[in-house]
C-alpha cells in the first residue's frame, strides 16, 4: 500500500478494519451457537438457526437500496455511523431474544449493518489508498477472517471459564461501539478523490452484460462461502469428525492464507479478472471431492480450501473490478454487487434451510451438492467477464 508517512488516513483504515473484523464474528457466531440459541428459543430444530442466518441477508436486502446512495451523498464516515449502530442492536438484541421470531427481527437489523458498513468501509479503502485499492479492499475481508479465526478459541475461553454463551454477543457489541466513538473523530478522504473531476462529471451508470455478469458473481461467490459456514458443523459431525469446531478453524486459516497470497503474489502476477475464474473453479473441484468422498479428514482438508478458494477475497474482488466500470459511483455499485451478495444470504440460505428440513439424514451432503452448483454457476460467469475484459483491452 502507500507509504504510510504519507497518507494521513492510515487510522482510519484501521479502525474501519476493525469493523470487520468484528463482523466476521457476527456472520460466523449465530452457526457456532446453534444449540444454545435454540435452546433459549425453547426450540430443538437447529434448521431454524439458518433461518436466523438468513434474515442478514433480508436486512441487507433491505437498506442496500438506500446505503449507497447515503454514503455517496452524505460521506462514507455517515454510513459507517449507522452500520455500527445497527452492529450493536444486532449483537444485544440476538443475546436477549427469548423467540426464534425476535431473533428473526434482530438479524435483520444486522444486515442492515452489514450493509452499511459495505457502502462506508470499501468505498473509503478505494480512496485512501488509491492505485492500491483492489488490494487494500482484500484486507477487508482480511480483517473478517481474522475475527471468525479467533471466535473458535473465544468460545472456547467462554465455556472454560463457564459463562453464558450471551458473553462474545455483549463483548463483540461493546468493542464495535468504542471503535463507533474513535471513527466520529477520525478524518475520511474527500468523496471520490481517487478519480480526476472530469471523469466525475461525465460517468454514468451503465448496465453491460459484463456487469451483469460481475454483479451475479456478488450472488454465487457468496453463495459458496455463506453454504459451508451453514453446514459444515453438521457437515462434520455426519461424516465421524471428532471436533467439527475445527473445521471453522480451518476455513479461517484458509481465507487468511488466501488474503495474504493473493494480495501478495497472485495480483502481481494475475489481473482480478483471472482470479475471478481460478478461485470459484477450486472450490468447486473441493466441493465435489466432498461430496464424493465422506471421511472426517475430508472436512478438514474442505474447509481450508473453502476458506482459501470460496472465502478469500472473491467477492471483494468482484465488487473492486464493479468499481473499475463505475469508478464515480462507487456506493452505488458497491450496493448492487452487495445486493447480489444479500440475496445469497437470504434466498440461498433459506433454500438450504428447506434442504434441511425435507431431508434431515442427509442435509449436509445434499446442501454440498447444491453450493456446488451455484458455485459452477460463477465459474461460467467469471469466464464471461474475463474474456469481455480482454476483448475491451485489446481494443483500447
């Protein structure tokens, strides 16, 4: 990234990345508490956890529509604001919820956070490091994969230390409420400083096949991930996994390495576009591998490379090259591929849902079945959008 002397918001990315990093802990840690929810729901089918899941991407469905409007109007600093203050409801209202429904309601306002922070935290990374955007965008997702390697190892202090699992959903909310204080004093780049006024002036909003494309990657990209987060626990527990916990881990592990690598050496070597085709066509492979072959190793092995290929940085990636088309409007499209994202989170999620309950014995392997179609989906998507990208350079 740029020399940090230099740049007088590097603050600022850091505390916007920390927003995602207890992010990550909130998308993860409804999966991780499936029982103990249910549980204080007066419940016993986990399936309605999932659904729970699925009402984040109803929230951001929600106030996608309005966020990047919001934050290209009103500043990236203003939607961020409200993210975190969604982030907070979200994390005590689901600790209080005593009904699947309140839950329900409390999710949603989740994903309205969620969608917030998208429209603050990717436009701001794009502006303060410039030339370096696309990389700097990955960290994003960096910073959720960090938060979602540690919750494993905090759920596991909270339970040694026998407090209510309530604890991580108060403290996670506590931390991004001080970071909330730090940001209303922290300094943003101007709107758009990244792109020249003329260009400001002149760009407009331009729906090709190609973004079409990329935008529908936003769907099946997040597809891939959100499916494995939802089913691996019990993925692991049907193929004889001794500790299933391990499996998030290990995805965890695998996003992180993905980031670093990918940000590292893949982009120095290969354009967005490229890694848009490669990544999707791995997890694909791994996800029928898995299906194939039912062995607790195989889980292990799935969720490293889920986590790499599924999880590591896809879809930021996506929405960076989206901003190459629209490098004015970026809240706006920002949204859209998001929207896209969202309706993974919900459609696709209650989908699975439905899996699981029409066949419980087998869920887990019919849902691996089912993300590896949408996954091949992307495939073909991301083969489009690369060869309409090289067609546009060996025209210029």
């Amino acid at each position: 990234m740029e020399n940090k002397a230099k740049n007088p918001f590097i603050l600022t990315a850091l505390a916007l990345y920390f927003t995602y990093f207890i992010h990550g802990i909130g998308v993860s840690i409804l999966a991780q508490y499936k029982g103990d929810l249910v549980a204080a729901w007066g419940e016993s089918n986990l399936g309605l956890v999932i659904r729970v899941s699925a009402a984040l991407g109803l929230g951001r469905l929600i106030s996608l529509p309005f966020s990047g409007p919001i934050s290209d109007k009103f500043g990236r600093k203003v939607s961020g604001l409200i993210g975190i203050a969604f982030y907070v409801l979200y994390f005590g209202g689901v600790a209080l919820s005593k009904s699947m429904e309140v839950a329900y309601v409390f999710a949603i306002m989740g994903g309205i956070a969620n969608s917030f922070l998208d429209t603050c935290v990717t436009p701001s990374c794009l502006e303060i490091f410039k030339d370096k955007g696309a990389i700097a965008n990955m960290f994003t997702k960096f910073s959720i994969s960090i938060g979602q390697l540690v919750l494993p190892f905090c759920i596991g202090i909270v339970s040694g230390m026998n407090l209510p699992y309530t604890t991580l959903f108060y403290l996670a909310g506590l931390l991004i409420a001080i970071d909330g204080i730090l940001i209303i004093f922290l300094k943003f780049p101007k709107l758009n400083s990244d792109v020249g006024s003329s260009k400001v002036e002149e760009t407009k909003m331009k729906f090709d096949a190609t973004a079409i494309a990329l935008i529908t990657i936003g769907l099946t990209c997040t597809a891939t991930f959100q499916l494995w987060l939802n089913a691996n626990q019990e993925l692991g527990k049907m193929y004889g996994l001794a500790n299933p916990r391990m499996i998030q881990t290990m995805y965890a592990a695998g996003t992180i390495c993905a980031i670093l690598f990918t940000a590292l050496v893949v982009l120095k070597k290969f354009k967005p576009v490229d890694v848009l085709v490669l990544y999707p066509t791995i997890s694909f492979v791994m996800l029928v591998i898995t299906y194939l072959v039912r062995t607790p190793s195989i889980t292990l092995i799935a969720g490293f490379v889920i986590g790499y290929a599924g999880a590591g940085g896809v879809l930021q990636l996506a929405v960076s090259t989206a901003n190459e088309l629209f490098p004015t409007n970026k809240g706006k499209i920002t949204s859209i591929v998001m929207i896209a994202s969202s309706l993974a989170n919900y459609v696709i999620l209650e989908i699975a849902g439905y899996i699981t309950k029409v066949s419980p014995a087998n869920g887990p392997v019919n849902i691996v079945l089912f993300n590896a179609g949408i996954t091949l989906i992307g495939v073909l998507l991301a083969l489009y959008v690369r060869k309409q990208f090289k067609l546009k350079v060996s025209n210029v």
